[in-house]
C-alpha cells in the first residue's frame, strides 16, 4: 500500500507546488519553512519563465514544457500570482554577438521553440518607451512571461490547507532521521513521523541530506537582482528584455515590470554570478537601466540583498527519490520558478504513485553517488 503521510522541507516556489500537487492526490502533507513561504531563491528571483539558454535538449525540453504547463498552474491556484506573458526581446549591437544570437535564434526554431529574429522597427513598435540605441540584430522569444514567486509558494500553501494539509512557518527542521518504520523530523517545535519527506530546501538541502549518507554536491552561486517600488507602465508589451551593454558598461542587462508596477534589474545572464548587494551598485543598474527607459531618470533603486541560487554541481536538477530509499524525495534546481509546475506535478505523480517518469530520468540524485 501506498504510504501517504508526506513532509515537506521548504516552502519555496518548488517546495510549495510539490505540496501542492500532493494534497491534490489525497496524500497528507504537512510542510516546514525555517522561514516565511519564499523567503529563500524564491524571494530573490528574476523569474524569468523561459528555456532561452537552457542545454542540454532534455532541460530545454523540460523547461519548454514547464512553461506550457503554467496557465493551467495558474488557473489551478485561482489566486493573483502575477503572471505576466509578452516574451522576451534580446538584442546587441555588436555584429559578432549579434550573429550568434541570430544562429540560437535559428537553432531554437528547429527545436520547436516560437521565436523570430525582430527588426528595430518592430522592437519600437512592441516597447514605444524604449531608447534603442544601436542595434545590429534582435530576437524575440514570444510565449515567455514571469511572475511573482513568493506569491505562487503562499497560493500553493494555501491550497495544501483548504485540501486538509499542515504548515509550520518559522520552523527549522533540524535533522531528518531515517528508521524502517518511520522518518523522524526534529525540529524546535518538537519531533514529527512522517512516512516520506520532500528535502526541498533549496541551498541548504545539501546538509539535510548530508546527514542522510546522501551526496548532493552544489556550487555557490550569488545573484542580485534589484527594484524600485510600483511604478506607472513603462514596459508597454514584453513581459522582460535583454538591453546591451552602453559605453563602458561590462555586460548586458535584463529588466522586467511585475504586474503591481515593480521593476525588477539584473545583469548579465541567468546564471551572472554576483555579491555586490550595496546601494551603490544597486542604484548603478537602475543609471544604465534609464539610458533605456528614461522615464526611469531619478527612481529610487530598492537596495536587495544577495540572493543564493540553488545550484546543483553540473548545473542540471535534481529531482527523484534517494538511492538506498524510496521515502526521501529531493528538488534542488536552479530555473526553479520556470519548473514549478512540472517539479511540482510529475514529483507528486511519483512520489503518490511510486512510479517513475521517464522525462525525470536525467535528473535523478543517484547520479552524484
Ligand atoms: C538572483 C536570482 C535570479 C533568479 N532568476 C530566475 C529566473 O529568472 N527564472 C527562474 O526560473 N529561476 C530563477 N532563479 C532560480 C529560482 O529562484 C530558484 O530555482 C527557485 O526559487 C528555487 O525554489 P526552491 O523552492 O527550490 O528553493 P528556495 O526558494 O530556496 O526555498 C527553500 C526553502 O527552504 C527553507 N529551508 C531551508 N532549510 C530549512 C530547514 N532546515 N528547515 C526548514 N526550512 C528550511 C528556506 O527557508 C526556503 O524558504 C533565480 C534565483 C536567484 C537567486
């Protein structure tokens, strides 16, 4: 018989909807944050729903159908989680960057994905606020969108309790101990038995399962990502855009409105690694931001603290039971937000059904043993 009184450590984005998606299958789930719902990557997030960069094709394809698989996520949750789609634009001015972008652009198209090169004309036409600058060469991604993390994990959790589940915020699971009968989860609100555990608590899953004999090697990967408080539209159509670099400017960056006006502004890639976290270089981004959007002149960069990505070692999830064990189940992952749903709704299918789902293959935890 299936057992089903379910744990889950970590109320982010993947937490929560992994909880979600079991209290939809009848199972009893009971979920622990050391904090509040989101506050770890999740509260730190671009969440940028996308599979641009993602390689090799399986992620690509596991990326691209996460993205499918959010409207319905988002009428399931039937809660405001700011879902915004438009698509991405990314261009350059340089022709030699300008030119690979075109040969992914092309690459992508042959993998499905609906995208098009875009000409200055037409970006004027989506983004009329933009400054364009030079431009050699543009793409445009048009079913990816974003939305507010923190908001998916409290619409999740919300949903775990109207389906019968348990939450304790602000409660630090201490140990996880496995015996034959039962899992024992020690925390300082006292000790809970439950028949499987969910390890998803992003950065510091690695020492959870650590103390399992579970090897779940991770690199350190900082990212800042800074905002403004609710501002009037200044992004017209594009749910997030890629800016080049100006003069003297080290990289590109990546801007996005949240649908309660925020904006939200990063540099470099998915992955750029950064510590800078002080008011100054905050407030640097939203200056090379208004270059582009100078409506932006003069706004107040919100100071945000750097934010930790859960980042397995070879840069691809994890996600499925242990190996010496089909109680404990782990999700470490960067693209966390973009993979909510599918995380969320093929773990539940595992892990209520003791199945094993083939697209979940490559990401298995045993591959590090
Ligand atoms: C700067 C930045 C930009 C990003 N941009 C994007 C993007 O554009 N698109 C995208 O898809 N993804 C992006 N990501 C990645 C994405 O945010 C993460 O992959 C996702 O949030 C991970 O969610 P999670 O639930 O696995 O982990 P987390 O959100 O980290 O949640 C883990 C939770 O576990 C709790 N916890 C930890 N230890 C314990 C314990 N012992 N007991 C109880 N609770 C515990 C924490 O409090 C936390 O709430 C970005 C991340 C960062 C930092």
């Amino acid at each position: 018989m299936v057992s089903n009184k379910i744990a889950v450590v970590g109320a982010g984005v993947v937490g929560a909807s992994i909880a979600f998606h079991l209290s939809t299958y009848g199972m009893n789930v009971t979920v622990f944050d050391k904090g509040s719902p989101g506050s770890g990557a999740t509260g730190h997030s671009f969440a940028w729903l996308n599979a641009f960069g993602k390689l090799p094709r399986h992620y690509f394809d596991l990326n691209h159908r996460a993205m499918d698989l959010w409207t319905r996520f988002n009428e399931t949750l039937g809660a405001d989680v700011g879902l915004k789609w438009g698509g991405n634009v990314t261009y350059y001015s340089d022709e030699e960057k300008g030119r690979k972008l075109l040969e992914q652009c092309e690459r992508l198209q042959t993998w499905g994905y609906p995208i098009r090169s875009i000409t200055r004309e037409e970006l004027s036409q989506l983004e009329p606020n933009l400054n364009i600058g030079p431009f050699y060469a543009g793409i445009h991604t048009l079913t990816e969108g974003h939305v507010i993390p923190t908001k998916v994990a409290e619409a999740c959790l919300a949903k775990v309790k109207n389906n019968g589940g348990e939450i304790y915020p602000d409660t630090l699971v201490k140990s996880i101990i496995e015996n034959p009968r039962e899992i024992i989860l020690s925390t300082h609100k006292g000790e809970f038995k439950f028949d499987k555990v969910i390890i998803a608590a992003g950065v510091d899953s690695t020492g959870l399962a650590t103390n399992l004999g579970i090897k779940l090697p991770q690199r350190v990967s900082p990212g800042v990502v800074t905002r403004t408080a609710s501002l009037p539209p200044i992004m017209k159509t594009l749910s997030t855009i890629y800016l080049p670099p100006g003069p003297g400017d080290e990289g590109e960056i990546h801007i996005r409105q949240a649908t309660d006006g925020s904006l939200m502004c990063g540099a470099g890639d998915q992955e750029n690694e950064n510590e800078d976290d002080s008011q100054e270089y905050a407030d640097s981004l939203l200056t090379r931001a208004a270059r582009y959007f100078p409506s932006l002149d003069g706004v107040k960069a919100q100071k945000v603290p750097v934010g930790l990505r859960p980042m397995p070692e070879d840069g691809l999830p994890v996600i499925g039971f242990s190996n010496n064990s089909n109680r404990i189940y782990i999700t470490l992952m960067h693209s966390g937000v973009t993979l909510a749903p599918i995380v969320g709704s093929l773990g539940a299918l595992e892990i209520a059904t003791e199945s094993s789902v083939d697209s979940l293959k490559p990401y298995r935890p045993t591959r590090f043993q």
